[in-house]
C-alpha cells in the first residue's frame, strides 16, 4: 500500500502528460483546419478569413486569422491550448494555409 501511494503522484503525471499531448494534437488539428477554412474564405470574399477560421475551430481555442494576399492568400491561423498540468500557462499554436485567389483567377 505504501508503495502504490509512493507511485500515486507519477501515475497521475503521466496521466495529465497524456491528457495534454492529446489537446495539443486537437488545437493543432483545429488550427489547421481553421486556417484552410480561412483562406478559402478570403479567396473568395474579402474580409471573411476571421468568421471562418472562428466558425471552422472550437470557440474556446479562441482562433485568431490574418491574411496575406496576391495571387495567392495565405492564413495563418493561431490558437491557445490551455495547459492541464499544472504550473503550466499554456501556449500558442499557429498553422498557415495558402489557397489560390479566386478574384485573381476570374479577372476582379
């Protein structure tokens, strides 16, 4: 019994590790896709890359959108994946997608 509450505390770390390394796969799948959403968004309508990278994530990722175009636009999508461990603040993910731009294509 004394062994198992000396093991206790590195059960329940790696347990969390886990647990975080599984969120931060989340964000970075969330932020990937935001970011496509994002630039297909803004190919094709101005001024839209931030309503679609927030409708294409999960709210509480709070997703933040910029853009860069030309012939191409490029979003870069950035997310904040709260930490479980503790003593942890948490950090940003950032992912970036670049699509070919519409207005550029059909001559507007």
């Amino acid at each position: 019994m004394l062994e198992f509450a000396g093991f206790l505390p590195f059960l329940l770390l790696i347990g969390l590790a886990t647990i975080q390394l599984g969120l931060v796969g989340y964000a970075a799948n969330q932020a990937g896709s935001a970011a496509r959403a994002a630039a297909r968004a803004e190919s094709l309508t101005p001024g839209t890359a931030q309503a679609a990278a927030s409708d294409a994530a999960s709210a509480w990722l709070h997703p933040a959108a910029s853009t860069g175009t030309g012939d191409t636009v490029t979003a870069t999508v950035t997310v904040h994946v709260p930490a479980i461990i503790p003593l942890f603040g948490g950090w940003d993910l950032r992912r970036t997608a670049t699509m070919p731009n519409d207005r550029t294509a059909l001559g507007s």
